[in-house]
C-alpha cells in the first residue's frame, strides 16, 4: 500500500497517509528516546537537558521561548514520524492519531519540526506560554498542554528473493549406490518474529497540573514537497516516545529535584550602628588655646 509523502527542502518529509478511519487515542510511552529514535525540544540552536522522573522525561521551558522538536533516526531505512504536541497534531493541527500523516526522516539522519503547519511552504511556530494562551486550550483541548509526542514508522522495503536451493550434490561409493551430501542446505530462518513496542506503556500515568502549554506562533518559511513511502505496518509504530515539559515552578511541584530550590534561613540582621562618641578622639592638653596667636 502506498501513499504520498511531502518532503521538506530541509531534507525531511510529510507522508499523506490512509484516511483516519478510527478515532483511536493516541499514548506514548514516557521515554524520549529508544536508542534508534531519539526527540530532543531546542531552543536556540541547543537541546534543553531532559530529567528522568518516575516513568517521564522533562524539560524546563521557559515563556515566550520558541523551541524546535529534532527527531532522531539511527536506523537504516527510512521512518515516518507521526508528531504530536498538546494532543494536537503537529501537520492539521487537529486531535492527534496514529492513522494522520507524518515526516519523513532519512536513514541516519535527523529532521527538525519548528512548528503547526500552515501550508506547503510556512509553519506557526512553536513558543512555550501560558496554558490558557497554547493552541491546544484555544481549540478546548486544554487538558492535554505539556507533551509532545511522536511515533515512528519504518518504511516497508520489498525483501530479496531468497536463493533457489541446488540439488544436492550426488557420489557414487559403489554399484548401485548414491549417496546424496546436503551441501549448504541449512537455509536461514526468514520468519518474522514480532517485537515488542518500545517503550510500550501499559497504562497511562496520571497527569497533573501544568503551568506551561505551546502557542500557535508566528509565521515561518517552512518549504516542504511530496515524495512516496509506505509503512511497514499500518497501525503499529516501531516506537512511541513523549518528552514532557513544563516551568520551573511546575516541575518543582512534581517532585524534580533538580528544579527546586533549597529553602534557607533569612540572613541575620546586620549589627546596630552607633556613631562614635567624643572620647574617641584625641583629647585637648589642658590649656589649649585653639585660637592661636599664628592663625
């Protein structure tokens, strides 16, 4: 099965995929990388550093920053990465799925994703704000601000044809007696076994409050154009990873230490000041005449 694709001048891609025929949750585990995927959020130029909490992965944001998601693809073959942040995907700017289309990253390679599709050629970027300024509470998704997630497709590739067997190899050890020699007659085991999803989570963790959610940005040259890829498997990507983020002030609430002050002591007081008296000068001999005559 085929569809079109976009790619992006840049050297990634949009894939046009089957119509979303299911209106399916999408979950993603709560790691941000898998070893052959990785997504990182940069802000000027530079990856934020992520803190591993309990099963999630954050990042401090801070407000009015833009940021860029970079995908990461270690593999050797071309993957789709369908992209979400806020519960909004990041191509139609509607509630994500697993069925909607996504980019297309090149084998050993990396794409960076800087905003909400608006076209063919410009994005809105993506800025770190306030909750009830972010896209996804402007669409009434509120509920859903703080993670950006993304599932990875690898692209079918057509298998060789296997070898066709040679005949075994024919000796005669006497009248009337052949004797057949398996050469190289062990073939390889072409079977596919199924792996488990990384990073597959089996319920979804609870979410608290957040104090940080992403805003339809201002507009950005964006250039993508269509290509053609197909999905190894339809609805079941090789990897879902998620990259949580929030401010300071909210992931000190959840309990990342690393984002949370230490409460110290008020600093003493400083010591009373009292001006000097006057015995703390130099005393006058007696009979001192100040009104000198060498004045």
């Amino acid at each position: 099965m085929k569809y079109s694709v976009i790619t992006i001048s840049l050297g990634f891609v949009l894939a046009c995929l089957m119509p979303a025929t299911e209106a399916q949750a999408v979950w993603h585990s709560g790691k941000h990388s898998s070893g052959n995927y990785e997504v990182e959020l940069l802000v000027h130029g530079s990856p934020l550093p992520t803190y591993r909490h309990y099963s999630n992965d954050y990042v401090e944001g801070r407000y009015n920053d833009r940021y860029v998601i970079r995908l990461h693809n270690r593999t050797w073959r071309r993957v789709e990465a369908v992209v979400s942040v806020d519960g909004r995907d990041a191509i139609d700017g509607k509630n994500a799925s697993l069925s909607k289309r996504g980019y297309v990253i090149p084998a050993y390679s990396y794409i960076d994703v800087d905003g909400f599709r608006l076209n063919m050629s410009e994005v809105a970027a993506f800025r770190f704000t306030s909750v009830p300024d972010s896209y996804s509470a402007r669409m009434g998704t509120a509920w859903k601000v703080g993670i950006v997630g993304v599932s990875f497709f690898p692209e079918y590739v057509r298998p060789r044809p296997r070898p066709r067997p040679r005949p075994p190899y024919m000796t005669r050890r006497g009248p009337g007696d052949w004797h057949a020699q398996d050469e190289a007659m062990a073939g390889s085991d072409y079977d596919g076994r199924r792996s488990k999803s990384m990073g597959a989570a089996r319920r979804r963790p609870p979410r608290s409050s957040t104090n940080l959610g992403t805003r339809f940005g201002e507009r950005r040259a964006s250039s993508v154009s269509e290509t053609s890829f197909t999905r190894a498997n339809r609805s079941s990507p090789a990897a879902r990873l998620s990259l949580r983020y929030d401010n300071r002030q909210g992931l000190c609430n959840l309990g990342v230490g690393a984002f949370c002050y230490p409460v110290y002591p008020p600093p003493p007081p400083p010591p009373p000041y009292y001006p000097p008296r006057r015995n703390d000068y130099a005393e006058p001999p007696p009979g001192w005449d100040h009104f000198s005559p060498y004045y």
